[in-house]
C-alpha cells in the first residue's frame, strides 16, 4: 500500500503558541483517514502546511512521494480541498465558478461538460447551475464546494470540516458523493471533523490536543483501549438488581435503566444464557468515539475539562 501522505516531525508556532509540536502520521492510498480535535488543536494548521498555504518551521512532508518544499505546484494538482469555508466567488454563477476553477486544471470543453454532467448528477446541481453563489443556502454552497474540489478528480481529497451546520439530509449527499468517489477512483480522504460518528467510519483516526498527537489507531482499536462498552437493561425487575449484586457487578441506575460497563462481550452472554429472568428488556451498546475522545483529551467536543482532570 502507498504512502500518500507522509509528515515527520512537523512543527510550527505563532510566536509563543505551538501549534503543531513535533507530529508525525502516515496517510495511505485509498484510505479514509480522520484528524480528530478541538477549534485550535492544530488541525488546519497541518493541514495548511500539506497543501502549501502556510510555511513550516521544521519537519518534513511528503505528498505522494513529492516534498512539498520542492514540488509544490504538481501537488497542488492531485489535491482537492474543501475549506471550512468556500473559496468560490459568490457573485458569479455556480456554472462560472466551476468553469473557471476546472479551467484551472485543463477541464475545457467536452471534457468539462462531461465532468459537469457527472457531478450535476451526483450532487443535484441541476436546478442551481444559473443561480449566484451569494444566492444560495449552506447546505448548496456546501455541494459546489464539494463539486469544485473534485472536479479535476484529484488523488487526494482534504475536508476541513465540510459538514459543519448543514441540515442531515445535505450531509447524507455529501458523504454518498465522496465515498463513491473513493470507491470509483482509489481516493484518498483526509478529514477534519467535529463530528464523532463521522470520525467513527473513518480507516484509521489521529488525535491531536495542543498541537500533539495524543492518540491513533483504528476506531475499534481507540474504542478498546479508551472507552467500554456498556449494557443496558431496561425496566429492571428484582432479579436484575439480585444478580448484579450477588455476582458484585457494578452498575448505575439512570432514566428507569441499569447501566452496566462492559469488559467483555463473551460473559455478558454467558451470564444472559444462565440468567435469562433478569433480562426481559436490554441492549449492549459499544463504545463510542465520543468516549475516546473524552478519555484521551479530558475535553468534551465544547472544549470543557473535565471536572477534577
């Protein structure tokens, strides 16, 4: 498998702020990688370095086998980047801003009406393409944002928090349109998010707080190592409460339910087979990247410590 991102020991500050303190991560071809952390964990900063927006003060980058301190103009032909926010014009049309940017990379003519149609398609461009960017609600610049970053069909594609307060039904779009993209093309995806469920889907999570990365792994790995899961019982009757207390399983009670964090899933079944009567009505819930985050950061996604960290 290639490495189509590698950075080795990147920092760089403002002044007396590290905002990106010696990292290192490696990002395969084809893969969807997530970059988890907090407004100001050093998220953007990474990510401008790699596309060339922002100069490091040490370290290395490759992208594609290419440094960025050498070869940045072919870089910045397989990359396409979704910012927080758009970049397009908002006084033109959709269809003259995409014209102009896939311009940009040879999309002229035939070749441009081609791609045009297969993402008019994909992202329901159709009923928008006449009306002024300015004109538009989040969720459709967020499409044309989309739209423009893969309209040269790059190798790599960068989100920085591109679903950030779009309505669920114009996220579910989005992330049809890129996973297919990433099936159709081998494409690499690099996301920022604040999103937990969508840094869950992801093939590999790093953790960055403060400029360091504090965590990586797998999303199954992460939730084994920095979060539980938890078995709820609902409605408990006498045998539930008898059982947990004789066996001297911990629990709480929370909403009518008991809450039973779970160590391993193999004894939660045996002990449901050979006392059924104490579980009428439960659910084993797993672990979630929510929890890994809070345990690794002591940060909840608002920012606050947690209490007595």
């Amino acid at each position: 498998m290639n490495d189509i991102i590698q950075v080795n020991h990147l920092k760089k500050s403002f002044k007396e702020i590290k905002a990106v303190d010696d990292i290192s991560f490696i990002v395969h071809e084809g893969e969807f990688f997530s970059f988890l952390g907090l407004n100001g964990a050093g998220k953007s900063t990474t990510i401008n370095i790699i596309t060339g927006a922002l100069e490091k003060d040490s370290g290395e980058v490759l992208v594609n086998g290419l440094n960025v301190d050498s070869s940045l103009s072919v870089i910045r032909g397989e990359i396409g980047i979704v910012y927080q926010n758009s970049s397009l014009d908002k006084f033109l049309t959709v269809y003259d801003n995409l014209c102009f940017k896939a311009a940009l990379y040879g999309y002229t003519g035939d070749k441009f009406k081609k791609r045009l149609s297969e993402l008019e398609k994909q992202l329901s461009l159709t009923s928008i393409l006449k009306r002024p960017l300015g004109k538009l609600s989040g969720g459709q610049k967020r499409r044309v944002d989309i739209a423009r970053a893969l309209f040269h069909e790059p190798k790599l594609l960068i989100l920085d928090e591109p679903t950030t307060g779009l309505d669920p039904q114009t996220r579910k779009t989005v992330w049809e349109v890129i996973k297919e993209e990433q099936r159709k093309n081998n494409l690499t995806v690099f996301l920022t998010t604040h999103y937990m469920e969508e840094a869950g889907e992801a093939h590999y999570v790093v953790i960055i707080d403060k400029g360091k990365i504090v965590a990586k792994g797998t999303p199954i790995d992460l939730k084994n190592r920095y979060s539980h899961d938890t078995l709820y019982i609902h409605h408990p009757k006498k045998e539930s409460f008898k059982l947990l207390n004789d066996k001297g399983i911990a629990y709480q009670e929370k909403d009518g339910s008991l809450l039973v964090p779970i160590e391993s899933t193999s004894k939660v079944r045996d002990l449901i087979v050979r006392e059924p009567a104490a579980f009428d009505d439960f659910e084993l819930v797993k672990g979630r990247m929510d929890d890994v985050f809070l345990n690794v950061t002591g940060k909840t996604l608002i920012g606050e410590e947690k209490e007595n960290a």
